[in-house]
C-alpha cells in the first residue's frame, strides 16, 4: 500500500509496515472507561495500529523516514523492504535513513535477521538527545524492563551504522528537511518537517499511538512514554501550533497513509485525514 504527496521538489510516499496489535491497557492514568467510549472498544479488545514509514524523494537523493518494526515482531510486520521492492525501490539505494526515534517498530527494521544492514549505503540521522538515551550510555539505575530492554535493541538495530551515524539538534537536516524536538515519548523524540515555501508537512512520529482517543484527549499518555508529563505536554503544544498554522502532519499511527489536519473544536481537538 503507497500513497503519494508532494511537497515543492520532494516527492514522499507512504509506506505501510503491517498492523502492531495494542489494546486499551496501554493507556496509563486515563479513565478506562472514557477511553472505550472515545475508541468504541473494550478494554481487552484487541486493537491494531498501522505502522506508516516515510520514503522521499528529490532528485536522485532517496530518503526514508522510520524502518517499521523489522523481522522479530511477528509475522505480520516488517513489510517495509518489500514494499520498497514493490517500488522498483532496492533498500540498498537509500541514502538516508531519519529516525523519529529508537523505538521498536521505528528502529528494528534498520537490519534484517542476521542483524545485517538492510540499508548498507545510507546515512542514519537521530536526534542528538535520541542517540544520547538509547546509544550512548548504559540503562541509568532504576529504568524499568522495557527501558533496559529497548536500550539494548535498540544499540543492535543502530550497530551496523555507527560508522554513519550522524546526530542533529532542531534545525535543518538536509535540503528541505528539518528537525523539531517532540521529546516526552522519548527523550529525543524527533519531528522532521518536510517544507518548501509555504507548503510542508510535519511527519511527527509517536505524537499519537491511538487517534481516536489522544486527539480529542491530548492528556491520555501511553505506557510506551519514557516521561508521560512531558509526552502530554508536548502532544498538547503540538496540537496547538499545527492546528493554529493549518500545518499539515503525518504520523507513524494514523490510518494509513496518515496524511491530515488536527483542528481545534472549543476545547478540544480533531483529526481530519486528507484525501
């Protein structure tokens, strides 16, 4: 599945990696109940949430936004090279990879089952605080399980590229591509706004995981946020500029391809997909 956008003289594709199943348990310190009236589901209903990737392209230059969730989560996921294949698009002429984070389903299809570099040839671009969490030290004292779980695949999946690794703060990153810190879901949880003149789309990662009830209720924070605060804070801020600049987003976990407008309703917010 691909959907296309353009945006001055860069051309970007949605790619889907497969379906990540979730439930409503993932939510932390939301009422339970208002979470299954927002999503329609129950709380041990089984949900599952698309995994979009980002593939641009200007000029000759290929550039690819997230790895989707590679070949360890199961058999559903992990679609990515072969939809680039589909493409006419072999992984091994991309030249840049820029992850939103190091998380799993973002990070983990960087290599393949051997632990190989699925994309040889291309840069990989993380946010100086992302490297600086998940690559650069051990699990600080305390961490939970998962931390210290995804600090070590994270390192693995990152591995073959060190020697390519390059590290941005906020600001431009290549022609037409910039950097915004969104940190909360993780330290260095990145946006990379993709812009031409007037015209750009901020493909924002993890800003939501569960649309239908972190839209119209920003304050709902997910197990998977490092700091749950300030992932709330900053998907409200977000919120607020996108829907005040009619700023067009993208997201890893909006219905595929995951092209639309947040727009504000009194108190509240909605999503509206482009079409």
């Amino acid at each position: 599945m691909t959907q296309k956008l353009q945006i001055g003289d860069i051309e970007i594709t949605a790619l889907n990696d497969g379906p990540l199943p979730a439930t409503l348990e993932s939510f932390i310190e939301f009422p339970r109940e208002e979470a299954e009236r927002l999503s329609g589901a129950k709380a041990g209903d089984p949900l599952f949430l698309p995994v979009n990737a980002y593939l641009l392209r200007r000029g000759d230059k290929r550039m690819l936004i997230d790895t989707g969730c590679g070949p360890s989560m199961g058999p559903e996921l992990g679609q990515l090279p072969n939809t680039l294949r589909a493409l006419g698009i072999a992984p091994e002429t991309i030249d840049t990879v820029l992850l939103t984070h190091i998380h799993p389903d973002h990070a983990l299809g960087l290599v393949d089952a051997s632990g190989r570099a699925v994309f040889p040839n291309a840069e990989l671009i993380v946010h100086d605080d992302e490297a600086a969490f998940w690559l650069n030290r051990d699990a600080p004292a305390g961490a939970s399980e998962r931390i210290v779980r995804n600090i070590a695949k994270g390192r693995a999946a990152c591995a073959p590229y060190r020697a390519r690794l390059r590290t941005v703060r906020d600001g431009d990153a290549l022609p037409g591509v910039s950097a915004i810190s969104l940190p909360g879901h993780t330290p260095g949880h990145t946006g990379w706004l993709v812009h031409s003149g007037d015209d750009a789309v901020l493909i924002w990662g993890d800003i939501v995981h569960l649309p239908a009830v972190q839209v119209p209720r920003p304050d709902a924070a997910m197990v998977f946020d490092v700091d749950p605060a300030l992932a709330r804070a900053t998907r409200q801020r977000t919120f607020d500029r996108v829907a005040a600049d009619h700023l067009r987003v993208a997201g890893a976990h909006l219905d595929f391809p995951g092209f639309g407008h947040i727009t504000r309703h009194g108190t509240s917010y909605r999503y509206e997909p482009e079409t």
